[in-house]
C-alpha cells in the first residue's frame, strides 16, 4: 500500500514537470512562429519597397 502511495506521488510530480515543461515549449513556439511572421512581412516590405 506505502509503496503504491509513493509510486503514485512520484508519477503525480512527474506529470506536473512535464505539463510545466510543455507550457514552456509551447510559450517558445509562440515566440518562434511570431518570429517567423514578423521577418516574412519584413522580407515582404523590403521586396515591395526594392521593386517600385
């Protein structure tokens, strides 16, 4: 019974790392694909300026 109750401790503390570690993740992707639209729309403006 001891032995259930501290395995089961163990993989509740485990899913909670995991679950802080995929917002971190997730947060950064955010950032990267913010990262993505903010260069395209550079590239676009620099294209359009070059070409008129």
């Amino acid at each position: 019974r001891k032995s259930l109750e501290r395995e089961r401790d163990l993989l509740m503390t485990k899913a909670d790392n995991y679950e802080k570690e995929l917002r971190v993740l997730r947060k950064e992707n955010r950032q990267n694909a913010a990262l993505a639209v903010a260069m395209g729309l550079l590239i676009a403006l620099i294209y359009a300026c070059w070409t008129m």
